[in-house]
C-alpha cells in the first residue's frame, strides 16, 4: 500500500476513535467497511495494530484500550488533540488535503488562504532548537532601513495570521519575537544553549492575543459586542479566556484577561462598529485615537 493511502486510514482511523470517544473493534469495522478505502475489506487485528504503532509513532498520539469494559479503544492522550496543538494542526491539515485529493474536480470551487513560504528557515530553526544550537538571524524591521545581526536562542515557533514567528531569547534574558518572512539570512551556530527548565511555550503566550505580549501587565478588559457580532464571539471566542459577563437588547459583554497588545487592539479596530471596549480606560483611549486618527484620513 502507498504512503499516502496508509495516512488516509491513520487518519480516518483517529477521528472515528476521537469523534466516538470510546469504540470496538468490530465497530471500527462496521464504520470502516462503509468506506470506499476500505474496498470491502475489514481490518485485521494484525493491521489494526501496526496503525495503532504508527499513530502513535508519526503523530505521537497513542490509542489505548479499555479491556474491563469491553474492549473499548480511546485516544490515550486527548490533551495532544486540543485545539491549539500541533497533533489537532497536522490531522486538520492532512484531513481537509484527503478531502480536496478526492475531490478533483471540485478544486475550482475550494479556495484556500496562502501562507508565505518559509521552508528553508523553519527548517533550519527547527534544527537549531533540537540540537540546541544558537541562532544567527540576519533582520531588517518594516521600519527599519537597514538589517541587524542578532545570535539568540530559538524557544519556540507559532503561526499566526497566515504568518510563521519565533520566539527568541537573547543571553540577557529578554525574549523578542521574530517573523520568518522578515528573516534576510540566517544560520546555525555550534555554540550551544540551555533551555530554560521551567519554560512553557502555551503558558508564555497563554495570556496574549497574537505574538506580542509588549510591557503592560495582562488586566481585565470588558468589550460590547452589538447585533450579530455577539454571536460571531460566541462561536469563535477572541481568547480562552472570554466569558459572558452581561447582556442586553441588542448586546452582550464579554470579559477577557490578557496583554492590552497592538495585536488585540487591531483585531477590536477591525470589527469597526460592531466592537466597543468598556474597560480599562487607557485602552479605550488607545481604541479612541486610532479611530480618530482613521477618520481623519478621509477629510
């Protein structure tokens, strides 16, 4: 069987096993023998198995099995599958790229975002932070007429906006944030760096809207989402942390915790008159301002 039809089962096999929280065998099979994958043939326990090893081996996601209670198999370790991991990205990915490779005649009608290439460079920070290798970065800001060299470690690397970033430290202890994109050069060093033992990439950015944490402490922001924007926030929350707080007529309030950035002031500037901040003051101000200075360009 070819690699990529092998991937289709892994994958079918780990959304039917995740989407039934609990299963058999014998209802894998009924499952599976409805599909054209499966050209009429169930999986052998021997098969079964060896997907199982692979799961578990590609994706690092293990399929565990329930004996007490039937035979029951489950996703062993569902935080891996959470909506921010790396593990939910892939088969996300790979699900919808199943789905668009057996739908050829319907690629006219699927459009896709593009995200710029960064190939070479994520490859290369990749294989700076496995081996633990420092960093030479050749940079040049927008509102930078010229590069800068910097050597820092690599901590992490997030996607955002159709954009990739990384997460640098440099020796004093100050972290910044580089876009792949704005990267002239770049290169692996032989010096070595030790990660800090106490870092969390999720719990670094588990307080931020985007990649920028900026100086401001995280403080509880109130925001108004009028109309039908109140229900866009409920379906896709700006942060994990949102929750309702009050709700009117035509509006309901949300509470958020996180860093008063540039990036969460964009994104409330974008939603125009559908948004407004209630508190804290200072951010309103900020919020203020810009639509003024906005407006001003249309006199």
């Amino acid at each position: 069987m070819t690699t990529p039809a092998l991937f289709k089962e892994y994958i079918w096999l780990v959304n039917t096993i995740y989407q039934t929280r609990k299963i058999t065998l014998r209802e894998i099979n009924c499952r599976w023998i409805q599909t054209e994958m499966s050209g009429g043939v169930e999986f052998a326990r021997s098969t079964f198995n060896r997907h199982k090893d692979a799961i578990e081996d590609i994706f690092g996601i293990y399929i565990d099995c329930d004996r007490k209670n039937g035979y029951q198999y489950y996703i062993g370790n569902e935080d891996a599958l959470r909506e921010d991991s790396v593990q939910k990205w892939m088969l996300s990915t790979l699900s919808v790229n199943n789905l668009i490779s057996e739908s050829l005649g319907l690629q006219s009608r699927i459009l896709l975002e593009s995200i710029p290439s960064a190939d070479e460079r994520m490859e290369q920070i990749i294989t700076s932070m496995k081996k633990s290798r420092l960093l030479e970065i050749t940079y040049q800001k927008y509102s930078a007429a010229e590069c800068k060299v910097y050597v820092v470690a690599p901590y992490c690397i997030k996607l955002y906006r159709r954009r990739w970033y990384l997460l640098a430290r440099f020796n004093t202890g100050f972290f910044s944030v580089f876009s792949l994109d704005r990267i002239k050069q770049l290169s692996v060093t032989d010096e070595a760096f030790t990660l800090d033992a106490d870092f969390n990439a999720d719990q670094y950015f588990s307080e931020c809207y985007g990649v920028v944490r900026g100086d401001a402490a995280p403080e509880r922001i109130i925001i108004r989402a009028y109309g039908t924007e109140r229900n866009y926030l409920k379906d896709l929350p700006l942060h994990h942390s949102q929750r309702e707080v009050a709700m009117g007529n035509d509006y309901t309030d949300f509470e958020l915790f996180l860093h008063p950035t540039l990036d969460l002031q964009g994104q409330i500037l974008s939603r125009g008159n559908r948004l407004k901040v209630l508190s804290p003051q200072s951010l309103v101000g900020k919020i203020k301002d810009a639509l003024q200075e906005a407006a001003q360009l249309y006199l």
